[in-house]
C-alpha cells in the first residue's frame, strides 16, 4: 500500500478556470487504479470542500481534509485564512499569508475564514505514520517555502514532491535544493501544476 497526498487541492478537476484540468488528480485517474492505496486530498477553504467531493465521488480509497498546513512556527488550534470573492468560483490564491492574496488582487476586497490548523509533519505522521508516501504534491499559496523546509525527510518515506516554486526567492530555491539533495532527492522534471508552477524531485 503506497499513499498519494495533495496539499492544497483547489478543486481538483472541477475548477472551469483550468477548463476542469487538474495534473494530480489527472495522474491519479489514469495510472493509480489499485484500491489498496490511499488519497488524501486536503483543502484549506471550505468553498472547494463539495466540489472536491464531487471529483473524488467514485474513489472510495480517497479522503478529503477540510484543514490548513501551517509552519512549525504556528501554534494555534485555529488560523485565518484570506479570500477574495473575485477569486471565485474556485479560490485559488487563498492563503494565510494576506500580502499574498492582495498580491493577486490589489484592488478587492480580502475576506477571512477561520480554519482549523495542522503542521505538516503531524499531520502525515497522524494519517500515514511510516508507511510509503509514492506522491506529495504541495501548492500552499505563498508559504510553499516555509513547509517543504519544517519537512522532516528523514522520519517520512516520500518517494516523490512536486512542489510550486513561482513564489521561491533565488535564496530560497538554493536552500530547496540543499534540502532535497542532502536527503537523496534529485531534480525529475516538471511537477503536477497544468501550467508548469511546479517542479518534481524524486529520492534516488
């Protein structure tokens, strides 16, 4: 049994914004057809949570997290989260980070929601423990950076990351490749994002 987590799901392949095309849940419809792996699908915003549901409707082996990956730095049982209506129907760019969400759409309004908040490394230790991670993809929406380094790599059996670099300072993308290759990880090619945001490593 092998785990596939997306962090950060959107809406899965009912987002019209990406004319219903999402490359992980795209993958995981074509190539992942054994019943004995597990999906976890998680979401920050509650706005996506039934359409996610919808897209996941014939995959009994998948699970859907209505919660919110936070840095190891956060300590609270709750944190808010930024929106725009503009953004709809899909929401996007909802974030924790405000700057990032008014980065995209200086000129509206920014809404919060309060969420209930996980660190990444308690939150696959809950729900994997040390069974094998085949796939992790992360689209975070600003704090990308922050997650993939509070990562624990060496407790976490994760075969692949696609993650979304576009947000990465040049300091922050050496310090990316630094993890990753000091871990075992080696550059494979584009990662999931249907417009090239991500990029992919895989543990040697």
């Amino acid at each position: 049994m092998s785990y596939y987590i997306q962090i950060g799901a959107g809406a899965g392949d009912q987002d019209e914004g990406t004319n219903y095309q999402d490359g992980f849940t795209n993958f995981i419809k074509k190539d992942v057809q054994n019943q004995h792996n597990k999906i976890l699908i998680v979401e920050a915003n509650s706005l996506n949570i039934d359409k996610l549901k919808f897209c996941w409707k014939d995959f009994p082996n998948s699970k859907i997290y209505n919660i919110a990956i936070v840095e190891d730095s956060f300590n609270d049982k709750y944190v808010k989260l930024f929106y725009t209506k503009d953004d709809k129907p899909c929401y996007q760019v909802t974030s924790i980070n405000k700057d990032h969400v008014r980065k995209h759409y200086p000129n509206s309004e920014i809404l919060e929601i309060k969420i209930t908040s996980k660190k990444i490394n308690d939150f696959l230790l809950q729900e994997v423990g040390f069974e094998k991670i085949e796939y992790l993809a992360m689209d975070i929406e600003g704090i990308d950076f922050s997650i993939i380094m509070d990562l624990n790599l060496k407790k976490f059996d994760i075969k692949n990351i696609s993650i979304e670099h576009i947000h990465f300072t040049k300091a922050q993308k050496k310090l990316v490749l630094k993890k990753l290759t000091e871990n075992g990880y080696s550059y494979s090619g584009s990662g999931f994002d249907v417009n090239g945001y991500d990029i992919m490593f895989k543990k040697k």
